[in-house]
C-alpha cells in the first residue's frame, strides 16, 4: 500500500533528480573555453575573514565589471546562468559580503566579525583593491545593486581613482528620511487589500525609518514587496529558481541565501541618517542609472530626481519598462545593451 510519506520522498527524489540534470545543463553553459578566459571561484582575506568571490570573463582583456550586491544579504551570484552573456564583453566579479551566501555558510554566523554598514563599505573597498591587484588593471567599473548601489556612489565619490564608470541598478538613494511617499503609499496598498495585521504593525513604525529597529526596517521591506506584484513576479520567476537551478550552489547553500539576509539586516538603522544629496552629488566618473518602472522598493522617482542633479563626465538614466525590483537580471540582456552602448565607450574612451 502506497503511503503519502512514500509518495512525498518520491516526489523530492524526483525534484532533486531533475535539478541535478538541469544544474549539469547549466554547467555546461558556463563552461569558459580558451586560453583567454577565466573563471575563478574561491575564498580571500577581506576585512579579516575569508569572503567568496567569483571571476568570470570569456577574455581577460575585457573590462572588469565588480558589482556589490543588495539585501542586505541578497547574493547576485545566483544569476550566473543568466548573466552568461555579460562575461563574452567583461570580466564579471562576484562578491558574497560578509553575513550572506557562501561568506556566511563558510564561516558561520558566530565567524563574520562585526556585522555594519561601515565594515562592508571597508570591505568593498578592499574588494575593489584585491580585485585590481589579481586582474593587473588599474580602474573597475562599480555595478552596485540596490542596497549595494548605496555603497557604490560612496565609494565612487570617495575614491574615483579606482573607477571607470558607474552603474546603479535599482539605485537606493538616501535622504535621511524626508521622502515618506513610498511610506504612505505602502499604508495605502494595505488598506486596499483589507491587510489589518500588516495595517497596525507599519503604523506602528511611523513614518520616520530614523527611529525603525533593524527588525521593523525587515518588515517593512517585506511588506513592499509583497505588495508589489511585478516585485514577486520577479521573485517567482527569476530570483528563486536562480538559486534553485544555480551550478555554483549546493543544497547547503541555499538555506545561507536566506539566513544571509534576515542576519544582515542589523545594518539598516545605521543607514536611517544617510543622505546622498547632503554628501553630494558631483562625481569624477561616467554615471549610469538602470531602474525598474514599477520597482517600489528603490521607487524610480526618487532616483531620478537624484540622478537629475548628478554631474559626471558623462551620465545617463534608463526606466526599464515592465520591470520591478531585479530590472537587470529579469531583463539581463537589456542591461547588456546598456552596458554596451553605454558604457562600454566610455571606459574605452
């Protein structure tokens, strides 16, 4: 007799069984053939303990792209499949930060050392000089996504002596809580829904993320995606079977995707005082925007208007349309275009 424990195993025998088939297919698409190329996955000193990086380009004469990833503790390296393309024109680098993804499954939650913001930004730092020194190039384009793009017009501002560009996908701008739009519009999408546990816990935060705890900044993140339906579709689609399917991810890697960021969320509140336009918003190095149109999580007015009073030696903002949160890696061959016929030139020129 057929039990359902039975059926079950038989059923997650079969799940398994077929991602294993299709994580050999996606291996064979990495695969970079040629004396030109490199593809390097391994573990470096950063900050004091050891934090995985990736390097992957069909040609080491390619420019180096770095690209510091969002969350907190939302690894882009889960999109390799999909980002295949970008490594035929750049060197792409990938980092797991401290307190996410193989960074954090290697040393463990107690081995991470101090967990904020202003350690992950020393560390990015010294990312970017790791990087410089193993590749033999003297300037990197900076690809920062989300929560990462925060760091990312820090370090160029500080430190363009290192760059050749910048792209911010989904650009988190900070204004030291002046803009509560994106607040009240949140109340109102839970009250259309009838939403009223999720209703009192964000009125309870009030308006002014300044005064948040790193749990309360969590939730609200979760509430806006959740109700941004192009944000879970892009969830649905392209973030969970990224991770899923993704060749360079164990079983035991998946489980650290998510520990990673409930654990990184103890930055937040150190970010609540940041504001992007106090610090300035003149930069050394070519300047480029790519943002979802209906991304509610790093809402594309609010970049834009920041992107409007940039000055750079050469800038350019691009609303990607039918595209939330993730814009460049649910639309990653869009990206590419802009890369190419963005800023490709530039860091030629």
């Amino acid at each position: 007799m057929t039990t359902v424990a039975g059926v079950g195993a038989a059923a997650s025998a079969g799940a398994l069984a077929h991602r294993s088939l299709v994580r050999g297919r996606d291996a064979r698409l990495l695969r970079i053939d040629g004396g030109r190329g490199i593809d390097e996955q391994y573990f470096a000193p950063i900050g004091g303990i050891e934090q995985w990086l990736s390097v992957r380009g069909a040609d080491r004469a390619n420019p180096v792209l770095v690209e510091v990833h969002g969350g907190p503790g939302s690894v882009t390296s889960v999109f390799t499949v999909r980002t295949r393309a970008w490594e035929e024109h750049f060197t792409v680098v990938r980092w797991d930060m401290r307190g996410a993804g193989k960074t954090l499954r290697h040393g463990g939650k107690e081995g991470q050392g101090e967990l904020t913001y202003g350690r992950l930004y020393s560390d990015a730092l010294e990312v970017v000089d790791h990087v410089r020194a193993r590749l033999g190039v003297e300037r990197v384009v900076l690809v920062g996504h989300s929560l990462g793009s925060g760091f990312g017009v820090r370090l160029i501002r500080e430190h363009p002596e290192r760059f050749s560009a910048y792209v911010g996908i989904d650009q988190n701008v900070y204004d030291a809580g002046r803009d509560g739009s994106a607040y009240k519009d949140l109340l109102e999408r839970l009250r259309a829904a009838g939403k009223g546990k999720e209703i009192a816990a964000v009125e309870e935060m009030g308006a002014d993320p300044r005064s948040w705890t790193a749990e309360q900044h969590a939730l609200y993140h979760r509430y806006v995606m959740a109700t941004n339906p192009e944000s879970v579709a892009a969830l649905k689609s392209a973030v969970l079977p990224s991770l899923w399917w993704s060749p360079l991810h164990s079983l035991p890697d998946l489980p650290a995707f998510f520990q990673g960021m409930k654990l990184s969320a103890q930055i937040f509140p150190e970010t609540t005082h940041f504001d992007d336009w106090a610090d300035g918003t003149g930069f050394e190095v070519p300047f480029y925007i790519f943002q979802g149109e209906h991304d509610l999580v790093t809402p594309p007015g609010r970049a834009q208007r920041f992107f409007d009073e940039v000055t750079a030696p050469d800038k350019h903002f691009e609303l990607v349309e039918d595209a939330a949160h993730f814009s460049a890696y649910t639309h990653p061959d869009r990206f590419l275009s802009l890369l190419l016929n963005r800023v490709r030139p530039q860091v030629a020129a």
